[in-house]
C-alpha cells in the first residue's frame, strides 16, 4: 500500500543505497512495496546471480534466511545484509543437519541432490543443488540406474519422480505455504471460474498438481500468465507473485487460492517479516549481517557450481 510514510522511508532507502553501494534484492513473495524499490525482483537463485554481477559492496536480501546464505556464498566478499533474522522457512527448517546427515549415512551408495530451498548446512552435505525450473534437468543429467536423494522437498521431489520416471529416495520436507493448499479450494474455485487456468509452483501436493493446467516455478508462472491468452487464472503459490502478475497484464484477473478463511490469501509470515522500515534499519545499521564460515561457504558453493555447470 502506497503512504506517504511508505515513500519517505522509499526515499531514504535510495538515498542511503547510493552512499553506501548498496544492491536490493526482493524475492517474488515480498510486500509490493519492498517489490517496488528492489534493483532486482525474482526467484532466490537468480537473485544471488543478479548481485554477483553487480560491483555492489553491500547486499540487503529482503527475502528469507536461505537466500540470504546463498547469496552470502556467492558472494564472500560482499556484506550481505537481511532485514529481520527471524525470517526463516518452513521448509528449510523441515530438513535438520543432523537428522539430514544420518538419513544419508542409512542410504550409501546415494548422491544427493538437494533443492536450493535449503540451509548453507544442507548445501554442503549435497552432491550437486537444484531449483525449481532446473530440478528435472538436473536429475535427467544422471544415468537412470544413479541412486538418488532428493532433499529436502518431498512435493518437488515425488513430482520429479513423476515426471522422470526415477524412484528418488525423498527427505520428508515440505513448505508450509504449498503443502497445506486444499484441493476442496482448487476445485470450488475452478466451478466459480471454469475459463480460469489452474498454474501451481510444483512444491504443491500431487493431487493440485494433477489438476493444474501448467506448473512452474515462480518465475515460469510469472511468464506463462504474461504469454498465455487466457485472461483469467487461478494461482496456487505465495500472494506475493501477484503484484508482478497484476503489474505485467493488467488487462488479466488473478486469483489466488486462499488458505485463510479471512483473506483472499496464501501467505508466507516469514516472508512477510521484512517490511520497508526493517529495509532502512538494515542498511543504515549494516545489520543483521549473514556470515557464515570460510569452509562452510567453500563447501556449499561446490554443489551450486555444480548446477550452474550442468545448466548452462
């Protein structure tokens, strides 16, 4: 929501951002107003990409804490830069190091592939690291007689599985924001709007998924409801996705799969933690800071790279 108090702190953000070489990163699922400052707006690997790229001293990643990890690994040597520490994830939080490691040990033999969606500690005891719009490419670049763990997403991972026809042992995991979408929802809301298209981020359960007219990561649904000819969509991921949706076709109705009976919403509250006046606390203060050790950031970046090979 646009307010004067919204654009004064706007203000003072650029304003400090240019005194300090500073670089915004905003994840799709932000409030718009975090969206609307943002030097790059996107999924949390292409963020951490964008501001590599960049000669910026200091990255403020308004998104959750794994992101910010990864950026952090990308980047060593730049100041990375979260506004609230508490902005954590379900699903990341879903797969402990330590349960992870010995759920590995109890199945030699594996490599591990793990979603991006994950802790720097989950990174380093993985193989090789993929994302949403790659995952398929990344399992498919292994022989089909290659054990596989897939980690820590148990809705990407038996989509995946699907899809590939592999038998991936799969972490139970799951994001809370994808994993309690309701088909009973789905359903009443394709009767209401049955010239509506269903298009689901493939963290949500199968039973979405199979009704789904097309399913991608944030990203791809951002661009198939910019592309596609249908003017009505029914949209099962974050809320946040929206804003960009709204912004790009203008002329479209978007509707979201609430799983609030109070709102016509779905959520995160960890990402929803950021807020424009946590932004400007973070980068006047310089703080909360991502640091992470030197050999955990060299045995995180290992699997990354690995993916970055295997998709270019």
């Amino acid at each position: 929501m646009k307010t004067l108090e919204n654009q004064i702190l706007a203000d003072k953000i650029q304003k400090l951002k240019k005194e300090k070489n500073a670089v915004i990163l905003a994840h799709y699922y932000q409030v718009s107003e975090i969206q609307d400052i943002a030097d790059f707006i996107g999924d949390s690997l292409q963020l951490s990409q964008n501001a590599k790229s960049t000669d910026a001293d200091i990255i403020v990643f308004a998104g959750v804490h794994f992101m910010a990890e990864t950026a952090k690994i990308l980047s060593p040597g730049k100041k990375v830069l979260l506004p609230d520490l508490e902005a954590g994830c379900s699903l990341a939080d879903s797969c402990p190091p330590d349960k992870f490691k010995k759920f590995k040990e109890e199945h030699p033999g594996h490599i591990v592939i793990s979603y991006i969606n994950c802790s720097a500690q989950i990174k380093a005891l993985s193989d090789i690291i993929c994302t949403s719009s790659n995952a398929l490419k990344i399992v498919e670049s292994f022989p089909k007689e290659q054990k596989i763990i897939f980690a820590p997403d148990k809705n990407l991972g038996g989509y995946i599985n699907q899809v590939s026809g592999r038998n991936m042992v799969l972490w139970n995991g799951s994001c809370e924001v994808h994993d309690i979408i309701k088909a009973e929802e789905v359903i009443r809301l394709k009767s209401i709007h049955p010239d509506a298209k269903l298009i689901a981020h493939p963290e949500c359960k199968d039973i979405i998924l199979q009704m789904a007219d097309y399913i991608g990561s944030t990203t791809a649904l951002l661009n198939f409801s910019i592309k596609d000819p249908s003017q009505k969509f029914i949209v099962a991921t974050e809320t946040g996705i929206l804003h960009q949706m709204k912004k790009s076709s203008p002329g479209k109705e978007f509707i979201i799969v609430p799983t609030d009976k109070k709102c016509n919403c779905n959520d995160c509250p960890y990402m929803k933690l950021n807020t424009l006046e946590k932004l400007y606390l973070s980068l006047k203060n310089e703080k909360p800071e991502i640091l992470l050790p030197e050999a955990l950031i060299k045995a995180a970046e290992s699997p990354i790279l690995r993916m970055l090979e295997l998709s270019s």
